[in-house]
C-alpha cells in the first residue's frame, strides 16, 4: 500500500513536467541584444535548462524599446510555458514608473517564474583617480570647483538610480551624464571623460580585473564574493545607496500554475549545476533562484522602491 501511495506521488509529481516537455522547444525571449549581460545569463541557463526539461532551449533576442518589444512578444504568446520571458528589473519594475504609457503592466501581464541572478551596482573610476575608495571619492567631489560627472546608461537606469540614491546620501551634488548604455559610459571613464560610472558587476568584472577600471563601493549590504576586497559603501559610513539589477524569468499571464511549478523546478535544478553556477559567478552574477512567490513579491517591492524615487526626483523619460 506505502509502495502504490508513493509511486502515485511520484507520477502526480512528474505530470506538470511531462506535460510542458510534450512542447518541441521553449523559447527565452531576452529584452536586450546579443552580447549583453542579460544575454550571456540566458544562454547560460538556456543550455541547461534544456536538459532539465528534455528538449531544446533556444535565445530569442527582441531588443528595443526599453525592454518593450521583447515584453510584448512573450506577452501575446500562449501561456502554456513554451515562450518565456528573462529581462532585468528596469523594464520589469522600473519602466512603470518612466513612462506614461507602457503597453505592458508586468504585475498584471506576466507570470512570476523564478529570479535567475542577482547583480549589484559597482562604483568605478579612472585608474587615474587619485580617489583609494568611495568615501574619498565624494571627499573630493565635494570640495571640488568644477562639476564631478558621473556616468549612467541611461535615464532612470538603475545607474543612474543609485547615483540619485549617493547623492541623498552624501549631499554632494554630482552632474550626471546619460549615455544610450554601458560600453560608451565606460569607455568615457577609462577614457578620463567623465568622472565615474555605476554598472552591473558583470559588465564590468573584465575592466576591474585588467586594471582599466579601479572599484571603488559596492552598493550592496555586502562585500561580494568575485570582489572581495572591495567594501562596501555602508561600509564606507555611506549609507541607504543598496541596489540590485535582478534578472529574472516571467511566463506570460494565466500560465498554468503546475506548468509554472514545472518550470521553476527546472529552472532551480539549473541552477544548482556546478558548472552553471560557476560560468555566471565567473562573471560577478550571483545564482538566486527563488519561488515564484518570492519573485512575485520581489517584483512589488521593486515597483513601489523604485517608483518612489523616481517620482521624488521627477524623473522623466522624454
């Protein structure tokens, strides 16, 4: 009777998964182009993800529009879980706050899967900056005559978010500079054009490493692992400057929610791969698999954080 109870268990468990692998391939539709950070993690967890589930996994890149084409693609899918959604917090939380008119809501249109890794902000500067850390950094900037510049991918970025944040915390007025993303942000540092950038670790792990970038705070509650030797800006007696660009993985809305449970279970058995967790952390992206519940919640807090912050500093994306 114990052995028919849970063989019984057993094939309950397993019909979610069957169901979703009768699908010939799934699809991870990612907002940003190839070559990102966003992209590298997708197809990351795209290769693995793939054998979790027993078929093929394939990276569709639908760059444009802050996020928006790739969002309306999973959006008008078929919930069935064969088309996903991976994207960053800025178009998943952020965008709602920076445009009057969004066509999508990621509350009300997508299904919450999983948080696939977590990335913090990164203060870096010329290696020419006389500045040894953060604290420096703003010493000097505030005693500076001329404007100190510092450098965002663009408006209402999480960049440029976390500069607004050290800027509330330090009272030091920095002039900030948008660019249309990262690389000619961080070309210009390097470069001694403007003064400093936040950036995604992973973006920026390459330059640290090669010397072309010194870091200078992290903007997190602690130090992180692939830079160890970096403190923090709390540290640093800089408080209230904590930031995380979370990438995540989002089903379309009314998903079916033993597909979704199907999906996440694959998602987190990826995740905990050796050689997975080691090819993102090689990069600075830490693995952070969650419950869909617990992204669901992530993605609120976000929303309500960022939204507030925003419209304090009357942010506006033209």
């Amino acid at each position: 009777m114990i052995r028919r109870t849970l063989l019984a268990a057993t094939l309950c468990a397993a019909l979610p998964l069957a169901a979703h692998a009768q699908a010939k391939s799934t699809r991870i539709v990612v907002s940003f182009p190839p070559g990102g950070p966003v992209d590298f993690v997708a197809r990351v967890l795209a290769e693995q993800l793939g054998k979790e589930l027993g078929q093929t996994v394939i990276v569709d890149n639908k760059a444009g529009a802050n996020g928006a084409i790739g969002a309306g693609e999973v959006m008008r899918s078929k919930a069935d879980g064969s088309t996903l959604w991976i994207t960053s917090v800025g178009a998943a939380a952020i965008n709602a706050s920076l445009y009057e008119k969004l066509p999508y809501d990621t509350i009300r249109d997508f299904t919450p899967v999983s948080v696939i890794v977590n990335n913090v902000e990164l203060l870096v500067v010329s290696p020419a900056d006389p500045a040894k850390d953060a604290a420096e950094f703003m010493a000097n900037a505030k005693k500076s005559k001329n404007p100190v510049t510092l450098a965002s991918s663009g408006i209402g970025s999480i960049p440029h978010l976390a500069m607004e944040q050290l800027k509330d915390s330090t009272k030091v007025d920095l002039l900030h500079v948008p660019y249309k993303g990262a690389a000619p942000a961080i070309t210009d540092v390097m470069g001694g054009q403007v003064s400093a950038f936040f950036g995604d670790i992973p973006g920026l792990i390459t330059f640290v490493r090669s010397g072309k970038l010194k870091p200078v705070g992290i903007a997190s509650t602690k130090r992180h692992p692939a830079l160890t030797e970096v403190k923090t800006l709390a540290e640093q007696g800089i408080a209230n400057v904590d930031t995380n660009n979370w990438y995540a993985l989002f089903a379309p809305a009314k998903t079916p929610a033993a597909t979704v449970t199907a999906l996440n279970d694959a998602v987190r058995r990826a995740l905990s791969q050796p050689s997975v967790k080691a090819k993102l952390m090689d990069v600075g992206a830490e693995p952070a698999p969650s419950t869909p519940a617990e992204l669901a919640a992530l993605l609120k807090r976000d929303t309500d954080k960022w939204g507030k912050l925003i419209q304090d500093k009357k942010i506006k994306v033209e």
